[in-house]
C-alpha cells in the first residue's frame, strides 16, 4: 500500500571527527525522503511506560463506548419478535390486511 508519507530534512551542519584528530564539518542540504517509494522499509513504535499504561486503559474503553449502544440495543430487542420488512411491501401488505401472512412469509424467507 502506498503510504503517501514525506519526510522533510531541514539543511544542517554535521562535524565528523576522524580518528587523527581532524574534524570535518559538511553541510548537509534540504532533502526530502519519500517512504511510499521505499519497498525495504521497516519502522517501529517506542512507547514509555506511562504513555503504554494510558493506552491500554483507554483503548479498551474506546471500543466498548463504540459498541455499547448496538450492544443495548440488540439486548432490549431480545425478547422482541421483530421482523425487517420493505417499506413498499408493506404498504400493500396493509392493503391486502395480511400482514401476519406476509411475515411469517419473510421469516420462512
């Protein structure tokens, strides 16, 4: 998949020491990297402790905030016999007044 991710290196002076006691300073000029042409790399994710702690309490939490309101909803509808029905099948349902016919008809699929 293609990322789309750029990273931007801003200018910048390096000094390289040698082993001889000389020291080099290099300009390095703006450049930019681009990652989604980049098919070897690798990357990883470091957290601290306190970051990793906040994550795994939140994130659990999250989910079933997400998820309580269909999970409620389908527990109140438990006992319910409820059925989806077309909104223009109904309407001549209503017409023919056949409506327990036409349900358990859709049940039986």
């Amino acid at each position: 998949t293609n990322m789309g991710v750029k990273l931007d290196i801003p200018e910048t002076s390096q000094v390289l020491r040698t082993s001889s006691g000389m020291d080099i300073k290099v300009k390095v000029p703006f450049s930019q990297l681009d990652f989604s042409n980049s098919p070897d790399l690798q990357t990883s994710v470091t957290l601290d402790d306190e970051t990793d702690m906040l994550a795994s309490i939140a994130i659990p939490i999250f989910l079933v905030i997400i998820t309580l309101p269909a999970t409620i909803t389908r527990m109140a509808m438990r006992g319910m016999d409820c059925v989806l029905v077309n909104m223009e099948i109904m309407d001549q349902v209503v017409e023919q007044n056949s409506i327990k016919q036409e349900l358990q008809r859709a049940r039986n699929g």
